[in-house]
C-alpha cells in the first residue's frame, strides 16, 4: 500500500536566520542537536539594523569563534567611543582591554548575519530560506509539537519538533501564534533616519546630543559609516516629505555638530527609515515553543544594544534547551534586561536636559558592565544588580 512522505522531525526548528537565530541555531547544533533553521530572506541579504556592538557581543562572537571572520572581512575596530553633547561637552572614552575585548565593531548585517549562519551550517544546523512558519502544531494539551512551513512556491509541509524557536524578529509569527503576551512596555520611541555615506572619517563610535534630538556615526565595513538622526517620531513624519533630502534637513536643523562632522560626505545608498515603535518585553517560552531576540525582547533602538542583547539570550536560551530548564530562560533574561530597559526607555522620550541625559548614560553605563561581566563568566554581578 501507497504512504505518503515521512514527517521530518528535528530537535528544534527556529523561524529566523539572522543573528538571534542563526546564534542559537550555532550553539544548539554544536550541543548535538539537530536544528532546522528557516526564513523568509535569502542568505546574505541586508535588514535594518543600528549594527553596532557593545563589548558584551564581541566577548561572545570571540568566544563562539566567529569574530575572526568578522574581522578578516575587513570591519574596522572601534577603539574610542564619543558622547557629545551639542554644546555642553564631548567625552571620550577609549575601549580598554577588559574581558580579552581591546576594540568593538559594527559588521553589516549581510556579514554579521551571513557568518553565525555559516558557523551554524558548519555545527550542523539545516538551512531552508524563502520559507516562512504558516503555523504551529499543538497536540490536545496545547503543547506545540511541530510547525507547518510555507515555501515561496506556496506549497506547504509539516515538521515535527521538539521546540519551536521564533527569532523572526518584530512583529513575530511565532509570537502571534502562541498569543505570546506583552509584560512590560515602553512609553516612548523615536523615529529614526540612517544611510550609510562615504568620506565620513573614522573616528569610533559618534554619539550626538541635542534638545529633542540624537544622531551618531558608526564605522563600518567598505570604508562607509551609518550616519543617524533621531527625533520624535511626529517630527520624522513631517520631515520625510522632503524625501530623500529629509535626512540631512533633519541633521542640519537639529544636530549642528553632527552636520558639522560629515560635511562633504557623499551617500552611498538610500536612507532607511525607522518611523517608531515602542520597546516590550514578552513572556518568551511555553510549552514547546521560545522567543529570541526582537520576537521576545524589543528596546528602542536609540542605545543600539539589540544585536548584543540577542546574542546574549541566544546562549541562555541555548543553555536553557540543552538543560531541559526552560521555565527559567524569560526570568534570567528579564533579570538581565530590566534597567536597561527602562534606561532606554527614558532616553527614548528625547526630553531631558544636557546634564540629565549625562547622568543617564552614566547609569547606562555601570549597566551594561553588570551584562558584560555575566556575559564573561563573572555571574556574581547580577546577584548583586538584583
């Protein structure tokens, strides 16, 4: 008698291939699982991204064997990291060896996301792109079982899984599916406008202030930076109709000493706006199913620690797998997130003064050395932050 196609079962299937995903597609191969990985995009393609990382990231990318290749591709080190604070004051601070980390970098995300994928590939994870998660399969006690896939030919195919990962970004499929629940969200957000532009030189990661406004400079691969504006999202709006000209409106109007820094810098590519949304942590794990990076844990992008922050919770959400210990993944990861959060948020809503957004960025700094020093191991730093 004639039977259908056997079901493809896995240990963990993961809805996202960027860098939450590939990260924890990487770590739980490694650990013998066998790990299916899809996505909508196709490998090496460009997202929106901030794209810089802390030294939180680089400890990580260091240790998991992966930053080597992100350095051989030429991603320029950051060793001097600049807070100006337009017309009050510049501080500079230079990245001192701490953590065997003597430089930060700012990888596109086509290289980024593109080589933790093919350190995943390599551990033994299985790669399926333009394909998308259609739904999930729950048996009668609600526990997620499986995923159904969607191919962009259209056709549709069942997968068994022991867990369903989503790290497929905001707004999350698997997040929807699971009627993931919001715990905490954020007040404010901004609105963002970045292009990446050549002639711009490279002096580290540049932090603009200003009232009701920031904007940066970060240094990337191919000789460009990632020059950013960021005000209210409604200012944003009522800038964008002068197209692609809005960006540098926006800079010359609100960040003098920013316009100042990139004059005569050409464009390289088109501007990529980021029109607001508000940061939010989920509840990030049930019954067969978990959240990673932006699908779990969105804060604004203005303190631009995404990519540091996923990468973190992909080794907790990894460990969490391995260890069959999955109730405590959200708590650790909240634990973890809480201030930072709420910094961020903070800094989101654009109405401080020059000496309060100082003091924040200090606070914001003993914070993300508290991260810095759980991420290397020193996991004392976080009983006593709690």
């Amino acid at each position: 008698m004639a039977t259908g196609p056997k079901t493809q079962s896995y240990d963990a299937v993961i809805v996202g291939a960027r860098c939450a995903g590939a990260a924890t597609a990487m770590l739980l191969a490694a650990r013998g699982a066998k790990v299916l990985v899809v996505d909508h995009d196709q490998p090496g393609s460009d997202t929106m991204s901030t794209h810089a990382l802390m030294r939180g990231a680089v400890i990580q990318l260091g240790k998991w064997g992966v930053l080597d290749a992100i350095v051989r591709a030429g991603t320029p080190p950051v060793r001097r990291t600049s807070f100006i604070y337009d017309g009050h004051a510049v501080v500079d601070v230079d990245i001192r060896p701490e953590h065997g980390v003597d430089a930060l970098f700012a990888p596109r995300r086509r290289l980024l996301d593109a080589t933790l994928a093919e350190a995943a590939g390599a551990a033994g994870a299985e790669f399926r792109y333009a394909t998308g998660c259609a739904g999930l399969v729950a048996d009668a006690a609600g526990r997620v079982r499986g995923i159904r896939l969607r191919s962009a030919r259209g056709s549709f195919e069942e997968v068994r899984a022991g867990i369903v990962i989503g790290a497929d970004r905001r707004p999350s499929a698997v997040a929807r599916h699971v009627a993931a629940p919001v715990t905490r969200q954020a007040r404010y957000s901004i609105g963002c406008i970045y292009r990446y532009m050549h002639g711009v030189p490279d002096r580290g990661y540049r932090w603009h202030f200003a009232q009701r406004a920031a904007g940066g400079i970060i240094p990337t691969n191919d000789g460009l930076s990632c020059v950013f504006a960021a005000v209210p999202p409604d200012v944003l709006t009522d800038a964008r109709v002068a197209g692609p000209a809005a960006q540098g409106a926006l800079i010359a109007r609100h960040l003098p000493m920013l316009a100042a820094e990139i004059d005569g810098a050409t464009p390289a590519e088109a501007p990529v706006t980021f029109g607001g949304a508000r940061g939010y942590l989920r509840q990030s794990a049930g019954e067969g199913w978990a959240l990673v990076g932006d699908a779990g844990y969105f804060r604004d992008p203005l303190t631009a620690h995404g990519i540091t922050d996923a990468l973190r919770d992909a080794e907790i959400l990894a460990d969490a797998v391995t260890m069959g210990n999955l109730s405590e993944y959200t708590a650790l990861r909240d634990r973890l997130s809480s201030d930072f959060f709420d910094l961020t948020d903070r800094i989101a809503a654009l109405d401080w003064s020059m000496d309060e957004i100082q003091t924040l960025h200090r606070t914001l700094n003993r914070v993300m050395k508290t991260n810095q020093d759980w991420i290397a191991g020193r996991n004392g730093a976080l009983v006593r932050a709690a």
